[in-house]
C-alpha cells in the first residue's frame, strides 16, 4: 500500500470544496492505500489567528471528517501538534533549507506582500510542510496546483539531504487528486472556493436553507446556455461540474439557469444533509473525537520518532 497524507488547515469551516477536492479523493483512497489525515493547526499560526477559533476549528474539522466518511482505523486523523517530531524535524530541515529558496514561494510573496507585521512562521511555512510530508515516509501527496511549488521544495530537501548525509528520507511525489479537482467560488467563479476570502462558500455544515440561498445567488452569465465552457462560463460550468460532482449526471433540464440551480442545490443538499446528521450526533459526543485524535497520534507517533533520530543521527546529533 502507497502511503499518501492530505492536510488541512483549522483556518475556517470546511467547505464543498474541501469535500469534493480533499475528502472524498482521501476516503476513496482508503480502499488500496494508507493516507494520514492531517489537521496543520501548526500552519494555521502564520497568519494573524484568534486562539480559541483555532482550537475549536480543529475539533470541528476532525469531526466533519469523521462525519464525511473518514474511517479512522485506516486513515489515521492526526493534530500536527500533538506529534512534536513535525516540529524537531521543522528545526533539523531549516538546515538544510536555503532563506532565499524559502523568499522565493510564491505564496509567502501573496501572503506577506501589503506589509504589516510577517510572521517568520510564514516565511518557513513551506519547511514545515516538508517536514509534515517527510516525517510519515510519504510516498504521494494529492496536491493542487497551489502547492506545487512547496512540494517541489518538499521534494528538493529530501534528495539534498540524502545526497549530503545519506539515504533517510522518502522522496514524495506529488499526485492530482482524482475528483473534481477545484471547486469555484460562486460568487467569484474567476477564483477558487476557500476557507478565507470569497462570499460564494458552502460550508459543509451550512443549514439547507443558506445552501440553497448561496447557489440560487450564484453568479452566472449573459449568455443563457447551460453549457460547460470553463474560458466564456465559469460560473455555469462551475455549477455543472458541481452537479456531475454530486449526482454522478449532467443536468436534466439544460434550458434555464433557475433550473440548473435547482437541481444543483437538491444534489449539494442530498450530499450534505447525511454528513450534517453524522456531524450532529459526533459533536453531542466530544469525548469520542478526542479518542480518535489520541489513537491518530498513537499510530504514527513510532513511525515519526523512527525518522527524526535517522535525521538526527545523519546529521551528527549526539544520541
Ligand atoms: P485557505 O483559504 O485557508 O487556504 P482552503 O479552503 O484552501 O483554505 P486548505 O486547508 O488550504 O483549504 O486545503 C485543504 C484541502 O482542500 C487541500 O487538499 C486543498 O487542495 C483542497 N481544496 C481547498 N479548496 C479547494 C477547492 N475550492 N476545490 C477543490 N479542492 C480544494
Ligand atoms: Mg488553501
């Protein structure tokens, strides 16, 4: 079995395409190899963060994945900073990690562009996530094209530090995910649907009737077609692909925008309706979230310590 590990930041709720991006490739994985779920509250600090939502954020997103369909006896759901390895191996991978080569992401420059204070925690944010990646011996990572270039940079430290020190790490490869593989905003189709930032999101716990507002409100176009034309249509074809996404079908009535919305939201709401009714009776239950958080640590923790004293025997560290 491939080892795979998907993450997710407790920056905000979850939302549909957290589910038809992440999630369901994550659960469908389940089947023919081992993937870490894993819950980055560590990357959720770069930013400026409120410390209780972040807290309550990260039980709430172990919850909806649980809820979504994650089987924690195969996919272990892991809080990044209940294993303190990610953040040994974080400190031994800044040395072998360049500060220009860190300057250089792309998404450091978005972020930390306008000024103002810029965490330092930002800057090596992509460290820290190589260090997610290598510390479980990862073998694939499902990746978006936002994160590219990071596990390039993943990929980079891994083969210099096996070059310099000797054989240690696992050189991960980056896969795309295999379901719908982006999910547009709906009121801003141009960008993608995200925790932060944008107006048309359905969070995955959104009562029926904020999800059926949200896509009656979707923002469509002057052309009057139902048609799949992701240059001339976004925000039509963004509603299509949501519809094959959900109902496994193409739209019945192909003749009016209101109709497509329509068969949209029953198929988002036929989705969603069984997650929020698991995602209910989880949440009147914490104590049992918190076990299966324990028993996520308790699965990879041998694995984590295995490979940070290989690093730091490699790296000349007393033992
Ligand atoms: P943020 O806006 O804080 O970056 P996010 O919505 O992008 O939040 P992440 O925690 O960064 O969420 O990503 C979690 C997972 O969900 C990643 O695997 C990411 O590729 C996937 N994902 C995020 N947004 C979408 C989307 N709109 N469509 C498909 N997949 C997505
Ligand atoms: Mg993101």
């Amino acid at each position: 079995t491939t080892r795979r590990l998907t993450g997710f930041k407790p920056t905000g709720h979850l939302h549909l395409g957290n589910l038809l991006g992440a999630l369901r490739p994550l659960i469908a994985a389940q089947e023919h190899s081992s993937s870490i779920a894993l819950i980055a509250d560590l990357h959720a600090l770069t930013m400026d963060h409120d410390p209780a939502r972040v807290r309550a954020l990260t039980l709430e997103q172990a919850t909806v994945m649980l809820a979504a369909g994650v089987d924690p006896d195969r996919t272990p759901i892991v809080v990044q900073s209940q294993v303190p390895e990610h953040t040994e191996l974080h400190y031994l991978l800044e040395c072998v990690a360049g500060f220009c080569e860190a300057a250089r992401m792309i998404q450091f420059k978005e972020k930390s562009a306008g000024g103002g204070h810029v965490r330092l925690s930002l800057l090596t944010y992509p460290v820290l996530m190589a260090a997610d990646i290598l510390l479980h011996d990862v073998v694939q990572v499902p990746v978006g094209e936002d994160q590219n270039q990071h596990l390039e940079l993943a990929r980079a430290l891994a083969t210099r530090f096996n070059t310099r020190y000797g054989p240690t790490f696992t050189v991960p490869e980056g896969v795309r995910p295999e379901a719908a593989a982006r999910v547009m905003d709906l009121a801003e189709p141009a960008g993608k649907m995200g925790k932060s930032g944008g107006t048309g999101r359905i969070a995955l716990l959104d009562p029926p009737e904020v999800v059926r507002k949200t896509i009656a409100r979707a923002v469509t176009d002057e052309v009057g077609e139902v048609r799949r034309d992701p240059e001339k249509q976004p925000g039509v074809t963004n509603l299509i692909d949501i519809l094959a996404a959900c109902a496994g079908r193409t739209p019945a009535d192909p003749h009016s925008y209101g109709a497509l919305k329509r068969e949209v939201a029953d198929a988002v709401e036929a989705v969603l309706t069984p997650i929020r009714a698991r995602h209910a009776e989880l949440a009147a239950d914490p104590g049992y979230v918190r076990e299966i958080l324990a028993a996520g640590v308790a699965a990879v923790r041998p694995r984590a310590t295995a490979v940070v004293r290989r690093t730091r025997t490699a790296l000349g560290l007393l033992d």
